[in-house]
C-alpha cells in the first residue's frame, strides 16, 4: 500500500508555495491534493506557486486537481505551477494545459510573478 | 525484439494502479523502446485502469482488473479487461474527441490522453467483461 502523499508548505512573500514531495500525481495523491487546495483557498490563500518539481509521472487525476484549484480559484486568485519537468511537462503540452496554466522552472520565478 | 505476453492482475483500487503501470514500464523497455515511448505506454495503461476502476467497478475493491501484455514483432498491445457493465465505446470516444478541444475542463480527459499515445484502441465485450484493447505500432530501425 502506497503512502498518503506528502505537501509542504512555505510561505514566500505574499504567496504560498505547495510541493508535491511525491514522484506520482494520480489517482491516489490527487484527492488529497484536490483537499489540501480547498482548505488553503477556504483560509484565504490566493496566490499559490504549485511546486510540481519532484513529480515523474502524472496522470488526468493529477491534472484534474491541479485545474479544479485554478478554477476554484477563479478571477479572485492565481495558481501557477513551477518545476515541471521531463514526461510531466510532456502531458501538459498533450492535454494544451501548457496553455492553460502560467508554469514556470522553478519557484522564485513563480513567487516573482505572484508578486506582480 | 523479444515475444510473448504476460497477464498482470490488481485488486480494482487506485492504489495498486502504480504497480502494473510500473511493471509495464520494465516489461516495454526491455524490448526496447525509448524511455518517452515506455512513458507514454505506462501513462495510457494507467489511464485504462482509472477508468476500469472508477466507472466500470464503481470503486468495488473486490473485483479485479487484468492487463494482458503482448509483445509482437511490430507491435506493443495491452488488453485491459474489467467487469464492469457493457458501456457505448464510440460514444465514449466522440466525448473524448470533443474534450480534446477544451483543455479547461475539468474531468474527462483520460480516454483523450490514451488516443493521443496510441494508434489504436478497440472496444469487445467478451462474456461479462470488457475488454479494452491499446495498440502501439513499433517503429522500424
């Protein structure tokens, strides 16, 4: 049995970073991750840098978790997705959610467009 | 290339999609194929198996979902057999076809992704189960 997933959070100036520590984002992490979101908007956070940077593989659950906080976010907030790397990049360009979300290489870039 | 076939079985939860996706990821890149193509092989598998698990066992740990391998000379294909009840393949896939235009939505884009990855994807209903076919051709070197 795989481990629940594992977030860590940081603020950095006025935005919130979340890591996903796992190397998967699929069905198994993605309802925790799709939680984690809810509550952190449900407390305020509206600018957040989804730092994806330790995931290798990721399926349309882990993309369907990452849309659902952009979209829950909607016109009051920003959610942009730093560190995506290799086949994980891959599928964002296949699904065009390279489109759909801001991403950046690493998170001080991410922090710094939040910023603006 | 090495031939021949292998069947893999999980208990239908999530959390044992990663083996199978995993194990198909070793079996493929021994044949071999590029790391990209084991990827892209492992990523629709799983996809398959999303879907078996969710929509056609309804989250029903005690059902069972098995992939067949089979290693050809020209061809990868893995057959992903559930016991979910019969469904409408082609509508399945016209929603995926139009889902493909909408990269915002939400949910849906699993069977969109596994006709990106691969060339051919056939739909049977064997007995009380369905079987979902995935077909990548091997480029010749």
């Amino acid at each position: 049995m795989k481990a629940s997933p594992r977030l860590e959070e940081q603020f950095e100036g006025n935005a919130l970073i979340v890591k996903l520590l796992d190397s998967r984002f699929d069905a198994v992490s993605a309802p925790v991750v799709r939680e984690r979101f809810a509550a952190l908007i449900g407390e305020g956070h509206h600018r957040i840098a989804f730092d994806i940077s330790e995931v290798e593989f990721i399926d349309s659950s882990g993309l369907s978790a990452a849309v659902w906080a952009l979209k829950r976010l909607g016109d009051d907030g920003k959610l942009v997705i730093s560190g995506a790397r290799g086949s994980v990049m891959s599928v964002l360009r296949l699904t065009r959610l390279d489109k759909v979300f801001r991403l950046f290489p690493n998170t001080g870039m991410a922090v710094a467009a939040l910023s603006d | 290339m090495p031939t021949g076939g292998i069947t893999l079985s999980i208990e239908s939860q999530f959390e044992n999609i990663f083996l199978v996706g995993q194990a198909i990821n070793k079996i493929v890149s021994s044949i071999p194929v590029s790391e990209k193509t084991a990827f892209e092989m492992e990523l629709a598998v799983v996809e398959a198996l999303n879907n078996a698990v969710e929509h056609a066992h309804h989250l029903q740990r005690a059902k069972r979902v098995k992939v067949r391998v089979s290693l050809e000379s020209d061809l990868v294909s893995f057959t992903v057999i559930d016991q979910g009840a019969p469904f409408d393949f082609e509508a399945a896939m016209r929603t995926a076809a139009i889902m493909e235009n909408v990269p915002e939505v939400e949910r849906g884009r699993g069977l969109g992704i596994i006709r990106s990855l691969m060339d051919e994807i056939k739909y049977e209903r064997k007995g009380k189960a369905n079987h979902i076919t995935l077909i990548r051709y091997l480029k010749r070197s």
